[in-house]
C-alpha cells in the first residue's frame, strides 16, 4: 500500500534507540472539514472549516490569546481517583458530570497530567476522564519479567485497559481522544470492543518508525541484539538515568514542541517526577525495545467508528509528510493540520485542540443525555 526508504532518525529516536529505521511514505492531500460547525467557545480558536468535498479542500488553525480571564471560576473540578484494575492500582483524573463521555490517552513517557490543559476545559459541557496507562504516570508499574517471558506492555494490554476503564469507571460509551502512541491504544481498543468507542480523535499518532517491518531486513538482527543489550545488561538502565534529569527531559520537550516557551517547569516535573519510581526504568526499556505489534495501518481498516486525525505541522519526532497517508483509509473523515504545533499540541496549543474536539464529539453525538456513574 506504500513506498518504502530509508530516513535519517529523528531526534525522539535518537534519544531513545539510537539506530536507523524506514518509514511509509505515501502522497496525500488536507482532508477538508465538509460542513462548518459554529459552536459556543469561552477560548475562541480561529479553526477554519471549508464546506468543500472531502479530499479537496484545506483546514488551518491559527493561535489566539485566551480572552476567558475567569476560566478558573467557571471550570469544574478536576478529581484524582484511583482504579483498580487486575490488582494493579491505576491513577485517573476526571471533570464534569454531564455530556458524553471522554477518555484522553496520553503517549509514550507521559500520564493523565499531559491533559491539564484540556480535562478541565472540556469537563464544562461533558465527562472527562484521563487516565494513566499501567506502568506510566502514577499508575502501577509491574516488572515485565514476572509474566513468564510473554510481553505485558503491548497495545493488546494497553487497549483492554481503556475497554475495562470505560466498562468499570465511566459506565457508558466513550470518545478516545488520544496523543501519539495513545492513538494506538484508542485504535486498539476501538478495533476490540467496537461497541465502546463512539468515535476516535488521533493527535500525532505514533508512526511506530522502529517497528520490525520497517526495518531493513538485513538490519533486523543487529536491532534485536541492541535491543537485547538494553534490556539485559547494565547498559539499559545507565541510559535510563543518564536522561531522567531535569535538563534533559526538558530539551527532549524542548524538541518536540515548536514553540519551546511551553516548555515550563510544571511539565517537566509532570513529565520527570513519576518516571522515577521504582519499576519505571523496566517499562522504558520493555518498550522502546517493544518493535512489534499493531501499526496505525493495520488497524485503520478495521475501525468503525469515525476518526479525527489532527496534527501538528512542526512535529519533528512525526513528520505531518507522512502522517498525511492516514487521511486515505475510509474511516478517516478528518485530517487537520494545526499549524505551528508540535508532536503534543494538546499541551502546546489547547486553545486550537479544545474546540476541535468539542466539535468532533458535537457533530457524533445523539440527542440523549448519558446518566453520569457514581465514583
């Protein structure tokens, strides 16, 4: 379904595996909004939406200042709860009491904290929930050996977690609006229990550019071997604490946010503080050594709930070229381009991503009010 070559490592892989990898690479177009949705916003967003047919139109956003000086007055509390799921402890973070249900994945090396920008704001007119994925945030991070050598932190796990969250916690059909590797777990979980999701939102969802298909065939022994070296002998856990310190998470982030003024200390802390307790360093390198499992690719296809893709025109780590290949699989209706952002705009611009998916959860929506569960 596409071309195939070889790139240069982008600077998230560079950071972590520090090897070559291949990507998809395939021609695309902005997907064009086809109707235009004029909702009341208290952040205005200045998201264009052209009523032109799908393929040939355009999508841009532009940044505004928050004009809501009283945004903290009229947001719902933001609850920290805990779950507990196959024993194992899991954090969450929920806001409002009416409305549909939302579920905000986070990606690789973050936790529900990644959407304090968002939960809040959204809690206003539906039920939010952002959870920690097992083995991040402040979720429990069991040791990957003691599964008998059969992988625990796979998408497959990851997926039945947000199935089990929306069955156990939230009661009701949910929207998965999901960053980066989360995406896969949204798609995952959406692909297993197609009866939850109610719709799927993909914010620079994970490209996986080290999986082992996209690999060149004669390098494949060698990544298994570093791979191997990473988690079997010393080497992976100096590298683990050579980079969980302040400085360096924060030029990590300052790489993949574009505008790098986002990049303040709150996040670092949020990023750094619970990728320091005890088991953290097992799940980082179970799976950044983790090269198979599902791609967006082969999940896409198999989708049925509608899908949102949005992404950030300057994210280094996923570059939009590429990304624009996931616009073509029918269940995509959307493919957005949030101009000026990086690999987390939901962080880095929320006044752009708030109303986008308030929009998309809007125009899917029944007429029904779901009743709120008792936590």
């Amino acid at each position: 379904m596409a071309n195939i070559r070889a790139l240069p490592l982008t600077s998230l892989e560079t950071t972590s595996l520090l090897f070559s990898k291949r990507v998809l690479i395939k021609n695309t177009s902005i997907i064009s909004f086809t109707e235009t949705y004029f909702l009341r916003q208290s952040v205005p967003t200045g998201i264009v939406r052209s009523r032109t047919s799908r393929g040939n139109g355009s999508v841009s956003c532009s940044s505004v200042t928050d004009k809501a000086s009283t945004l903290e007055d009229v947001c719902p509390e933001v609850r920290t709860l805990t779950w507990n799921w196959k024993g194992y402890s899991v954090r969450y973070q929920c806001a409002g009491t009416s409305g549909p249900a939302l579920v905000l994945v986070h990606g690789f090396g973050a936790n529900s904290d990644h959407w304090r920008k968002n939960t809040p704001i959204l809690g206003k007119s539906y039920r939010v929930y952002s959870i920690d994925l097992i083995g991040y945030g402040y979720s429990d991070k069991p040791n990957p050996r003691e599964f008998g050598g059969e992988p625990f932190y796979t998408f497959e796990t990851w997926g039945e977690q947000l199935n089990d969250f929306c069955l156990d916690v939230v009661k009701d059909e949910a929207f998965f609006i999901c960053n980066s590797i989360g995406g896969l777990v949204g798609l995952q979980a959406a692909v297993s229990k197609p009866e939850i999701c109610r719709g799927l939102m993909l914010i620079n969802i994970s490209l996986r550019m080290l999986h082992i298909k996209k690999q060149p065939f004669i390098g494949r022994p060698f990544i298994r071997s570093f791979q191997n070296l990473l988690r079997n002998t010393p080497v992976g856990k100096l590298f683990f604490k050579s980079i969980a310190k302040p400085e360096t998470v924060r030029n990590i982030l300052s790489q993949c946010y574009h505008d790098s003024s986002q990049v303040t200390d709150e996040l670092v802390e949020a990023i750094l503080r619970p990728g320091l307790e005890p088991g953290a360093v097992d799940v980082f390198l179970e799976f950044i050594c983790y090269s198979g499992g599902p791609l967006p690719e082969d999940l896409l296809p198999l989708v049925k709930c509608p899908v949102l893709i949005a992404w950030g025109e300057k994210d280094p780590w996923e570059p939009i070229e590429l990304g624009r290949a996931y616009g073509d699989f029918d269940a995509v209706e959307e493919f957005v381009v949030l101009p000026e952002a990086g690999h987390c705009p939901q962080d880095e611009k929320p006044e752009m991503v708030n109303p986008l998916i308030e929009s998309f959860v809007a125009r899917h929506s029944n007429s029904s009010t779901a009743l709120a569960p008792d936590i």
